[in-house]
C-alpha cells in the first residue's frame, strides 16, 4: 500500500495559518544560482506561504558571489527583528563552505533546523526545531499508525540533515536503530533484516527488491530527478511492491518536508514571543 503526504501536509497547514494570523512570521530563502530541483523547491514554499498568510522573501544571488558577501547578508538578516527565519537553499556553489555559511546563522532563526546549536538541543531531547525531512519522516509513520517501537530500523543514508538527525529521533521513539552508509559491508542484509527500512541516500532507485523483506514498511525521502525530468525516489518501485506499506514518490515525505519548514517557522515565532513578550502581535 502506497501512503502520500497530502492530507498531513494540509493538516499542518492549517495549524500553520491559525497561528500566522496572531503571531507575525516572515521567512527569507538565500538562493545562489539556479537549478531545476532548487527552484521546483522554493515554488512549493512559495505556494505554502501564499496559502498561510506568511511573507517570504527569495534573494537570488549569481553562482560567483564571494563567501563573505554571503556572510554580510546572513548578518543582515540576523540583526532583522521583522525576520523571523532563515534558510539556506542547498547545494551551494563548490567555492563557498557551507558548513561556515549555516553556522552564521543566528540559531534562533534557524527555519531548517541544521545549526549545530539546535542540532545539539535534538540530542539532549530539548524542545525547539528539528531538521524539516526527518520531521516529516517521523509525523508520516505517526498518522499512518506505524509504530517504531522496539522495530528494527535501517537508515541508509548518514548526512548531518537528514540520516543522522533522524537516527536520534527515531531511538527516541524507542526504536532500534542501524545507520548504513558508503562504509556498510553487507548493506542488503541490513536493510533486509529491517521491518522498517529509510531511504535517505539520495541515489535513484539505489534500494532494490532483493534488499527488502515481505510485508516491511519502506519510507523514501530521496528525490531525484531522470534524463526527462521526472521525481524519482531512492527506491525501485519492485521493492516498494514487497512492502506492506511505501511511501510514494511524489507526494510522500516530500509534501510533508515543506510543511515541516513552516512548522519550524512557527515554532521560532513563538519562542521569540515568549522571549520578548507581546513584541510579535499582530
């Protein structure tokens, strides 16, 4: 059975705009240069915020902008009182480091929730922001009555944004956790082992039917793209036909992963109120 992010994504949507309509928010997108899944992004955010009441700024920059013409704008926006939350639209050119670039970032305007301060607070369980893909990973198996507790769970994929984060969400839902990696020596026996298995690798159809068991749950958070331009997941569509439960792609984490942002969006908004008091009424 195939399970799509659409319904999820307008219930958050709706909790969205009931907030936004007592607390201001505004976001801004640091874009540099274009590219087709980048901009197939930021029009879906585009779209969310028209649909909440929730202003947006994309600022485009030419692929050769300086580091430290990046870094004085971040700054900017950091001293902005009316700028709730910051993101930084990913990849970034090869000359810029984008660690250093996320790290500039005023934690508390953190929208993505990859700032290592807020990164930290996730693995001391404190409330606050988390990274917006795993977020959706864990609100899709939670609506859709999938339980993690004492599962064997196999994450293929280890990036600071989206494998290791949810790893540490995950056990905290008292799952048991392997993460598998470019390092991983028998990675089809791992995911096979898995009565849920991620795919977080960014590799097109990379998970194959041989690497999955009858009846598991498979959750796909790659998005790829064909010779033609068509979404595609990290997982062949023969395994997600083994599974009892798959998510699709498109519509699945994907839909939700947008949602999750203005969550976090919101989130920020309300710890800035409860900082600074009615500062944030509209």
């Amino acid at each position: 059975m195939l399970i799509y992010g659409k319904e999820i994504r307008e219930n958050v949507k709706e909790e969205v705009k009931k907030a936004a309509e007592v607390t201001q928010m505004a976001m801004t997108i640091i874009q540099v240069g274009e590219e087709g899944p980048s901009a197939a992004y930021i029009n879906g955010i585009k779209n969310f915020a028209r649909d909440v009441g929730i202003e947006v700024t994309v600022l485009n920059f030419a692929s050769e902008i300086k580091e430290v013409e990046l870094l004085e704008k971040i700054d900017e926006l950091n001293r902005d009182p009316a700028m709730t939350g910051i993101m930084i639209q990913k990849p970034l050119p090869g000359h810029i480091n984008a660690d250093l670039i996320v790290n500039s970032i005023d934690y508390h305007k953190d929208v993505e929730g990859i700032h290592p301060f807020n990164l930290g607070r996730l693995l001391t369980k404190e409330p606050g922001v988390k990274p917006t893909t795993p977020k959706a990973v864990i609100r899709m198996l939670k609506d859709h009555h999938i339980d993690m507790d004492g599962q064997k769970v196999t994450i293929v994929g280890r990036s600071t944004i989206l494998g290791g984060p949810l790893a540490v969400m995950m056990t905290a839902e008292n799952a048991t956790v392997t993460v598998c990696h470019t390092h991983t020596r028998d990675l089809s026996q791992e995911t096979r082992n898995a009565d849920i298995v991620i795919a977080a690798l960014g590799k097109m159809n990379f998970i194959t039917a041989d690497m999955v068991k009858e009846n598991s749950v498979i959750i796909d958070a790659g998005i790829n793209f064909d010779e033609h331009g068509k979404m595609m997941g990290d997982v062949h569509p023969e395994a997600r036909a083994k599974a009892r439960v798959a998510s699709a792609v498109p519509g699945g984490v994907g839909v939700i992963t947008v949602a999750e942002l203005f969550d976090n969006l919101r989130i920020l908004a309300e710890q800035k109120q409860a900082c600074c008091g009615s500062a944030g009424q509209k």
